[in-house]
C-alpha cells in the first residue's frame, strides 16, 4: 500500500468514529428509557456488531433473518392467545415487546344518547327529502355515543435484556418455525456458540425465552422491565430471582383503569442470580429459562369495570410458581404438542418449487418476489403464517383478536387496536372455519354474548328497538353506540357479526351450538334489524320497499344529485340491505332447524318480501353502492361494501346470479386493484367469489408484495392483522369453496379459483360447510386426487371443473374423487377412513 493510500484508508476510518466526546453508542439495553410510542416501528438498535452468511435453519415452515431486527416491524411475533411478545433477536441487546389481551384503558359506561329516539324521526325524513347535509348536522348533534370515542388497548411494557456481545458476531440467523411457534435466536462469539429459544405456553400460561451455549458458564445476562408510564418494577420480595412490574393505566381523558402487572423469574443450571434494584442478574450459568407473565385485573366480557379483588402481581406469581415446577423440557413439550394440535390441521404446498427462493432469508425472499420472481410457496408460507397467527391470539377463552391480533406497542394504538365491526374484526375471523381453527372462533362469540346487554341498552334508548346493536366499533367494556363521527351512525355491526356464529353451524353442523349460542345472538341482531327497517316513501327508488335509514356505506362518500354536495350519510346502503338480507334468510333457515319461534320467523318471512333489492345500475352495469345511482367520491375506496353479497354471504354468484355477478365484477374493475392491506385482502375473496384466480393471484401479488412487512404482517400501512387473515381465508377459498345455503345439501366446489401461478400443488385438511374435511392434489392445473371425509354423513354435491358429482355419505366416510384416463375427474368408489 502506498502512503497516500495508508493516509487515505486512516483518514476515512477516523472519520466514521464519533468525535471526542461524543458518544453515537446506544446505552446498554437495561439502561435505556422505555418507549413513548412517537417513532412510527418502533426502533431498536443492538451494540453487537453482526454479519453473517448462516445457513438457512432446518424447518420447513420458517421466517428467518440473518440480523436482529432493527424495528418492530421486522420483530417476530410469538402468542398464546392471551399473552404476546415481539421478539426482536437482538445479541447484546434484545427486547421483547409484550402483550396482556385484556389491557384497555377506560372502563364500562352508558354511552347511549337519549337524544337519538327524538331525533330519529327527524334525521329519517330529511335523508327521503335528500336534505343529507341537515341530517347530517342533526345527527352529529344528537345520534352519536356520550362520548363518542373509546380509550385504546395498550401494551404491557417491554423487556430489556442484555447479554456479553460486544465484538464480532458471526453466523447470526433468527427464525420463527411456524410448525413448532418457536422463536430461534444463535449466533456465534468469541468461539461460543449461543442459542435463545423463545415460545408463548398456553399451557403454563407463560412467554418462555431458554438460553444456552456450546461452552459451561457461559451464559450471562440482566433483564428489567419497564413501561413508558403507570407502572413500576421491583424486585419480588424474599426472592432472589424474580422482578415484577406493577401499575395501574391511564386513559387519554386521564382516568385511572385497570391494575396491571408483568413479572419475570430465572431459572438458572449453574452460576448464580440476583434481582437487585428490579434487574434480574445472571453470571456464569450453563444455561438460563426466563419465564415472563402478565396479568391484569379485568373481569372478563361483560362484567362491570376492573375486579378490585384481584391483585395482577398475585396472579403472576401464582402463574410463575407453577411454571417453575416444570423442567423447561417439559414446557417446551407441551407448548410445541399444544400448538401443532391446531397447526398441523392443514398442510398445504403450491408449486413448482422454487428452490432459490425458498433457501433465502424472508426479508431477502420478499424482496425478490417483489422484483417479480415467481414464488409460489411464498403464498403457502403467508397462509400458514395467518392461521399461526390466529392460534397466537384467539384461543378459548382470551380476547377475540384485535386490529393487531394482540400485538401492540404504543399506548394509544392506530385506531385504538379496537374492534372494527364494519369489515376489520369480521375479517379477522374468516379464516377460522376454513382452515381448521373451528375453537378459535369462540372467543368472537364471547364478545357477542357480552354486547348483548349493552347493544340492548343503546337498541332501546337511540331507536326504541328491541334486540341488540353494534356500530362500527367496539371495545374490551360493551361500547355499542355510534363513535368517531356520523359515519358511526352504522347500526349493523351486531347483523353482521351474526353471520359468525350461523357459518360456525354450518361448518360443523352441532345443532346444540346452533340452539345455545347461535339463535339468541342472531334472533337478537334480527329483532334490533325489524324493528329499525322503515318503509321508503313515495318519491323514492325504492317507495314502498324496507330499508335501513340512517345508513352509510362504510366510509365511502358519495355527490347528491347536484353533482357538488359530498354526503356519506343516506338511507338504504346496498350494504345494509344485504346484510339485512343474510340475517333474516339466516334466521329463518335456522328456526326451522330448530323448530323454534315460528311467529318470529314470520316476521322474518315478511320483512324478507318488503326489503328493497340489490340494483344494477343501468348506466355502468355495476351493483349501485346506494339507492341512487350516486357518484363516489372516491371511486377507488379501500371499503366495497356492496359486494357484501359475494363476499361473506353468497347472495351472488356467478351460476345462480349471473347477472348480479357480472355487475360485481364491473364493480370490482371499477374499484381497481390498489388498496389497503386489508382492502386488497377483500377483494381476493371477491374475485375468487367469481371463480377468477388469476385475478385473486394478481391481487394476492399486490398484498406480498406491497402491504407486507418483513416480517409477514400485513400493513394498511401501518401494521392491522385483519390482511393476513383475510387474505389466508381468500387463499383457502381459492381451493375449496363450500356453501350450505338452505341447510339441506352442501355443494363443495373443488379448485374453484386455481390461478396458473400455481400448477401443482395439494392441501389436506380444509373444511367445508356440511362437516366436510377435504384434501386435494393437483397437477398441471387439474384435480389428480380428492379425498372428501364426511364427520356428519348426508348428500353432498362437489363441483370439480365443469363436473357436478352427487354422493349420498355415511357418517364418518371418505369418498375419493380422481380423474379418469382423460385426465378429467370423476367419482370413484366410496371409501370408509
Ligand atoms: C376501517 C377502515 C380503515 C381502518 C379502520 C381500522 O374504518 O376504513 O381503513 O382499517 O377500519
């Protein structure tokens, strides 16, 4: 080397060190202030120098990386369904965010607005006289809830962890094995080779982080936790290895809510721990199993404020006594069994392979599929990746998931972390039946069962209605009110989500599920639905015809007649009408099943003949979004309510209706293919709906490659977890589509939306409504093997391309459908499994 050259290379090193005094090091993870939720991922940054070239971690279903993550976004979500973290991989420094489900500020209250009866009659007449703009000022005076907001779902706090790091690390590789729930960190330094394995135990009900090393005593860490506000860590007395956070949250309106409180315990082989000043110390250990709980002390759905009779600290020393007496293989055994007897339910491959791809880390994987490279079981690994995340954050008894599954770090989240009724929460649960996750579904019937009482309160005082009512969101306390703004003024939440427990019936065909829990929610949604229908005067599209008034077509705004006045508020939604529509026809067909309540399915019947159409408009050919043929203001709007028809209920399609069908599809055309996350996930179900999976994968394409974050989760942006689940039950559906529309013969439709992306592939273990549970191979674009096992019994239809089969099951039988020597298929002998 030359001495200009020496010069140069010292020259342009001095200049990357921070100048004298300055220091650009972050301080070590135990001493940095935690979160104020102002940076939009949340940032995290680890001292450990890292590069790696690590191989791909063996497991077939993996996310991997060769960095920590360097924001939440890139973090690694692990759940068990009342319990989350986000584990960001860090060497030196790792943090795990956490999550309790329950932890919401704010607290019950009586938020409908006795003014709203008076103004109904009011607001209903200026909306027939096209007075939109009067109503809406009448109605924001006097409709909305008292208040009109609710408090947020907030984050449990962080966990701070520092290890020995600071040097050269090599072969780093982190991963989430989707199979196993299990969170993967190794890395190696100064010759020691580290592992961290990290899983949330639903059965002992704790986040477990194990650390280990190829060499003894190497493992030294400290760990604290901390929360931006409320709460504050300690060392647990008369213990030498336990900390715990205690606290009690604030709301934005600065009420005091619920008592929290996180804890941590070491389980050391070898070297010794201390807990001093609220930090958990550990030197020299063999290998080391953190156990982390938290709890809080909400009641439960629908019982009153915060439980001042529990003490969450207690709880979480209670919770972490008895995970202490389980040696860590025993935790990990049950975690791992616990959750593959959800998991391994559903196997599915889409091919060809493509081999390049698939041995590169996520990120980079992502971003060559972003770049237009092929990669088929990249769709296979997001669906797998939803249905991991449902397991993760709805299971029997927690919280239904939220606009973030569970995972939240900030404590006023994007739009609260609420429960959206008006697409978002609905969404999140379309999955669940599908693709085997039948159980996970409970806890959005838990949350119906609990807005029964308020939803009657608020049906009662703003409509004088019977039944029970939602509007656009809800809360962790019964908020059923309108909220936000006159676009709350939406009572169909408690409609829509009624088709949930009806689709859980249809799956499984359990009448005393039906009996018990279905029929009261749904005669309830329908009784508030009757009562609030109205008859359009003349003068009107539709005089004469029930409709809903008011309505909105959630958010979509629309030009009045004059082409200048921009509304959202109307009568009649088309959206409203088809709910209206499923209810009803729903609750007929179920009290006959039931042989129940005949005067009121009457009533249904009645309702049924007066309610005013689905429209096509005559100038665009597209189903009408309102009872006029109104300009949207945005015709590209992320919300099409109106197919709500197609897409969840199967008013429309394209053998029974085929020209409501081709109206949808000019719908769809007319909306584009540019969405939110969510938006996009929709209108994959819509146009898989339509039998079109080239046009499903194209906006299957635009969801992976622009609403996906590195770490799988869907982006709006930012971050809501109703894309992945949606877009995992639009994956399924793409497959196999079932529909049980009068309860008497289920019709399965094999490959209905197969894109060419996908020539071979098989799935096993999709569900079908009638009690059916299908698995498929498929070769160049045809069906080679269906095999179709019947829990119930009873005829069945299956559609497979142009093919219409009929069987007669016995409970318990599997039939085969294969192709015959033309490569077509067709129906083989029945077999018994
Ligand atoms: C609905 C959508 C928004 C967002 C919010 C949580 O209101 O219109 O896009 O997803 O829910």
């Amino acid at each position: 080397m030359t001495i200009a050259r020496l010069l140069l290379t010292l020259f342009l090193l001095a200049s990357q060190l921070p100048a004298a005094g300055q220091s650009t090091a972050p301080p070590p993870a135990c001493e940095r202030s935690p979160y104020d939720g102002k940076a939009e991922a949340m940032p995290w940054t680890d001292r450990a120098a890292v590069s790696s070239v690590a191989a791909r971690p063996a497991g077939r279903l993996l996310l991997w990386y060769r960095a920590p993550a360097r924001d939440w976004y890139q973090a690694l979500p692990i759940g068990n369904g009342r319990l989350g973290a986000m584990v960001f991989g860090g060497v030196a420094d790792e943090l795990l965010q956490l999550n309790e489900d329950t932890l919401w500020a704010g607290g019950p209250k009586d938020v409908a607005n006795p003014d709203a009866l008076k103004a109904l009659p009011e607001v209903r007449k200026l909306l027939f006289e096209d007075r939109n703009v009067e109503a809406t000022a009448l109605a924001d005076k006097s409709m909305m809830g008292r208040p009109s907001r609710i408090q947020s779902y907030q984050t449990l706090g962080e966990a701070y962890l520092e290890c020995p790091g600071l040097g050269a690390i090599t072969d780093y590789v982190r991963s989430l094995d989707l199979d196993t729930g299990i969170v993967s960190v190794a890395y190696t330094f100064e010759g020691v080779r580290y592992t961290r394995q990290l899983f949330a135990s639903a059965p002992a009900n704790v986040i477990v982080a194990r650390f280990t090393a190829s060499r003894r005593a190497a493992i030294s860490l400290k760990m604290t936790l901390k929360r931006l506000k409320d709460a504050m860590v300690a060392p647990v007395p008369a213990s030498h290895n336990a900390i715990v956070m205690s606290g009690q949250v604030t709301g934005t309106d600065g009420a005091k809510g619920m008592s929290l409180a996180a804890a941590a315990l070491a389980v050391n082989d070898g070297g010794r721990v201390s807990n001093a000043g609220g930090v958990i110390d550990v030197e020299g250990a063999n290998s080391v199993t953190l156990l982390i709980t938290g709890a809080t002390n909400y009641p439960g759905l629908g019982k009153g404020g915060p439980d001042t009779s529990i003490e969450p600290a207690r709880v979480c020393a209670a919770t972490l006594a008895k995970a202490t007496s389980r040696p860590y293989d025993a935790l990990v055994a049950a975690h791992v069994a616990d959750h593959q007897r959800y998991f391994r339910r559903v196997t599915l491959t889409l091919g060809p392979a493509n081999a390049g791809a698939e041995g590169l880390p996520t990120n980079e994987r992502l971003d060559r599929f972003r770049k237009g490279q092929p990669d088929p079981s990249l769709a296979a690994l997001y669906f797998q990746f939803g249905r991991y995340l449902l397991i993760a954050s709805s299971r029997p008894g927690s919280m239904p998931a939220n606009l973030q599954g569970l995972w939240a770090w900030k404590l006023e989240n994007p739009w609260n972390a609420d429960f959206h009724t008006n697409i978002n929460l609905q969404m999140n649960y379309w999955l669940a039946e599908p693709t085997g996750l039948a159980e996970l579904h409970v806890p959005l019937f838990d949350l119906m069962d609990s807005l029964v009482a308020p939803g009657g309160v608020t049906a009662k005082t703003q409509y004088g209605a019977r039944g029970w009512v939602v509007h656009h969101l809800t809360d962790a306390w019964g908020f059923t009110a309108p909220a936000d703004g006159v676009w709350g003024v939406w009572p169909m939440g408690a409609a829509w989500l009624a088709r949930h427990p009806w689709e859980h019936y249809l799956y499984s065909g359990d009448v005393t599920f039906l009996r018990e829990r279905a029929w009261p929610l749904m005669r309830g949604a329908a009784r508030f639905v009757l009562d609030f229908l109205v008859e359009a005067p003349a003068g009107t599209p539709v005089a004469g015809r029930l409709v809903t008034s008011p309505s909105h077509s959630p958010e979509n705004a629309f030009f009045m007649k004059d082409g200048i006045t921009k509304t959202m508020f109307t009568y009649g939604a088309t959206m409203d009408l088809e709910i209206v529509r499923d209810l009803l026809e729903n609750c007929v067909a179920a009290s006959r099943i039931l042989g129940l309540d005949a005067a009121f399915r009457e009533e249904c019947e009645a309702a049924l003949k007066r309610l005013a159409p689905i429209r096509i408009s005559p100038a665009s050919g597209r189903i009408m979004e309102w009872v006029e043929d109104y300009k949207e203001v945005e015709p590209h709007h992320r919300h099409t309510s109106h197919l709500y028809a197609l897409h969840p209920a199967s008013q429309i399609d394209p053998v029974r209706t085929p020209d409501l069908a081709e109206a949808a599809r000019k719908t769809l055309q007319a909306r584009g293919d540019e969405g939110t996350g969510w938006s996009l996930a929709w209108r994959i179900c819509f146009w898989t709906r339509l039998l079109d999976g080239e046009h499903a994968h194209l906006l299957l394409t635009h969801l992976l490659s622009g609403k996906t974050l590195d770490n799988l989760f869907d982006t709006h942006p930012p971050f809501q977890i109703d894309g992945n689940f949606g877009a995992t039950a639009a994956i399924a559906e793409m497959l196999l589509q079932s529909q049980w529309p009068d309860a008497s013969t289920p019709v399965l439709h094999l490959l209905p939306a197969l894109p060419r992306a996908w020539p071979m592939g098989s799935v096993s273990g999709l569900r079908a409504q009638g009690g059916f549970d299908v698995s498929a191979t498929w070769m160049d674009g045809a069906l080679t093997e269906a095999r179709i096992h019947s829990a119930r019994g009873g005829p069945v239809v299956v559609v497979v391309g142009a093919k219409t089969l009929r069987f007669d099951t016995k409970p318990g039988q599997t039939l085969t459908v294969g192709p015959d020597k033309s490569g077509r298929p067709q129906r083989s002998a029945a077999t018994t499994r």
